[in-house]
C-alpha cells in the first residue's frame, strides 16, 4: 500500500506491526516526529531512532493486546497492553498525523511507585 493513502487508523496498526517485528527503522513517522511519555519528550526522528538503538532491550520483544481504539480523520487514541516476558504494562497513547505519517505520540502509563505523599488515604 502506498503510504501517501494511509488512513491514521493504517498507520496506528502498522506502527503496532512494526515494533512486534522488531523493524523499528521503518516506522512510519514524521522526520519532526515527537514522542511524549512520562519520562520527557523526545523530538526528531533520528533522536528517536537512536534512543530504540541504545535501548533496544527494552523497546523490543512485545506483543500489544490492543484495548480500545478511537480514531478520527488526523487523531487516534489506543488503550493497550504490551507483555515482554514477564514483564506487562497497560498504556494509553494519542497519536497525531501530518503528511501521512505519525508526527506525535503521547503516552499515558505508570512508572513506579507513587510517592507517600500522593497516596490516598484508606476508608
């Protein structure tokens, strides 16, 4: 399929495909793409590409359960949950396009343990 005819719904899936083979090279984003997650914001397509590189123990090796899904004509919200080996975390991510292509993805997940501070108390 020519990527000049991607719906955002294509490319939301594909990018899915994409990182459970591994080929993360061929992600369909945006030379300024930019990912936000709770760890910061990463901007440009060759930053991200070189994070993957330097990381690639811990962005590959998943399968993603895909939740819920909305899309609209240039945004989409998927709820998902990924599992590396025993590892499993649900995440809700927002993504944009532009030019047919991913130009930002935010990512909405847990990261640890919450602060004595931020717990709520027990009723």
């Amino acid at each position: 399929m020519n990527p000049n005819n991607y719906t955002i719904k294509q490319l939301v899936h594909q990018w899915f495909a994409i990182w459970e083979s591994g080929n993360y090279l061929d992600l369909p984003i945006s030379v300024d793409f930019r990912h936000t997650s709770p760890f910061g914001t990463i901007k440009g397509k060759e930053n991200y590409i070189d994070l993957i590189r330097a990381n690639e123990d811990k962005f590959l090796g998943y399968k993603f359960e895909l939740l819920d899904e909305l899309y609209d004509e240039f945004k989409a919200c998927v709820r998902y949950r990924c599992t590396q080996d025993d590892f499993e975390l649900e995440v809700s991510e927002w993504y944009e396009i532009k030019g047919n292509l991913l130009s930002n993805v935010f990512a909405y997940y847990h990261i640890g343990d919450i602060r004595e501070d931020r717990k709520l108390n027990k009723i």
